[in-house]
C-alpha cells in the first residue's frame, strides 16, 4: 500500500487508498484533523493548551505556533 491511512478510525484502508489514488483526499484537511485528534487527546490529559500547541509543533515545525492554534480552535 502507498499510503498509510492516517484516518483509519473514519475510513477503511481501501477506500483511503481509492480515494487518494483518485486525488479525492485534501491532504491539508487530513493534516489538520490529525492535530484536532492529537490536541484533544493532550488537553485530556490536562495538559495546558499552551503546551499542547508546543507538542504538537514538535510533530509539524513547519508550522507557526499560532497557525497550530488557528487550526485547533477553528
């Protein structure tokens, strides 16, 4: 498989795989679902959202603090 199914609790993975084969996934959406998903789960945690945010830049540096922010209270 080429790709890995970063929405698999959504999605079989053959149906991702058809979809993005078909260019029907919008990989910035997927992206930003994943730092929603990861941001949630870490302020679950108590982890302050500050702290979060910093975490999750850990994973998308290329991404600025308050473009990660945008994206998690959007």
């Amino acid at each position: 498989m080429e790709n890995q199914n970063p929405i698999s609790e959504l999605i079989t993975d053959d149906i991702y795989e058809l979809l993005s084969s078909r260019g029907l996934i919008d990989e910035m959406s997927v992206r930003d679902y994943q730092i929603k998903k990861k941001f949630k789960m870490l302020r679950d945690r108590k982890i302050r959202a500050g702290e979060a945010i910093e975490e999750i830049r850990k994973d998308y540096p290329y991404l600025q603090f308050d473009s990660i922010k945008k994206i998690v209270y959007k």
